[in-house]
C-alpha cells in the first residue's frame, strides 16, 4: 500500500491556517470548537493531511475575520513547491510559538540599535554559541536596557 504525500497546496492552506491561528492566541480545541470538529481534526487541516472543503475554509475565515485568499497569499513562493530555503526558514520558525512569540516581542522594541544588536547576537550564537554575551556589543546595550 503506498502512502500518499499531503498535497503541496493543502500544506501552504494548512500552515497559513496555523499561523493566523497562533497570531490570534487560538488554541487548536478553540478553532475546534468554532467549526464543529475534533481538535485532531484541525491539526491535520494545519499539516494539509487533510484537504479544507470550500466551505470549511470561508467558516476559518470567518472566525479569523480574513478573507479566503489570505490562506492562499505567497503560495507561488511557498518552500513545500519549489523549495526555497527562506520559505523554510519561516515554516520552522515563525510558524511556532516560540516564534511567534519571539517576532512580537521583537517588533516591539523600539530602538533600532538595540533590535540589531539582537539580531547579531542571534547570528552569533546561531554560528558557535561559544561565545558569552559580555564579548559581544548587546552585552552593553542590555546593561543600559537593565540600568533605564
């Protein structure tokens, strides 16, 4: 018997479903209980195991008060169709919460010195992780955060 592969257009539609799902706050039992099916059944629609009827997809809208091409934007782009690395990139991370989370934060921040000192400590730690805080530049903008 042969497994079939979740279409590629099922996953894009599922993965834009998780996302504006997480950007909301839903929990999957929530958006569950909103479209009058099992929590199970909603994480196969966000991993495009199973396919959302027409239907289906204009009640998420609804309850995410998006339109329908919204679970549809960038979908020429999306990594699972022709593999770009930046696609993926986002699927892996912003698409979990501590990405989600992460990005709200980081959005928050007001000073533009500060948001890039994280970034390069980010790039930096991505790179060895060898080095400590103190020896990077972020050590002192973090110091003067700690000290206003």
């Amino acid at each position: 018997m042969t497994v079939k592969s979740p279409n590629p257009i099922d996953i894009h539609v599922g993965s834009r479903v998780r996302m504006r799902r997480l950007l909301v706050g839903m929990s999957q039992g929530k958006l569950a209980e909103q479209l009058g099916v099992t929590f199970q059944q909603v994480q196969k629609y966000e991993k495009g195991t199973s396919r959302i009827s027409a239907s289906r997809l204009q009640t998420i809208a609804n309850v995410f008060e998006v339109p329908v091409g919204f679970f549809f934007e960038n979908i020429a782009g999306h990594s699972h169709i022709d593999g770009d690395p930046l696609s993926d990139a986002v699927d892996t991370t912003l698409l979990t919460q501590d990405g989600m989370a992460l990005n709200k934060a980081f959005v928050r921040i007001r000073r533009a010195r500060v948001r890039r000192s994280i970034i390069d400590l980010v790039k930096m730690l991505a790179d060895d992780g060898q080095t400590s805080v103190t020896d990077f530049t972020v050590g002192a903008e973090i110091q003067s955060l700690r000290s206003n």
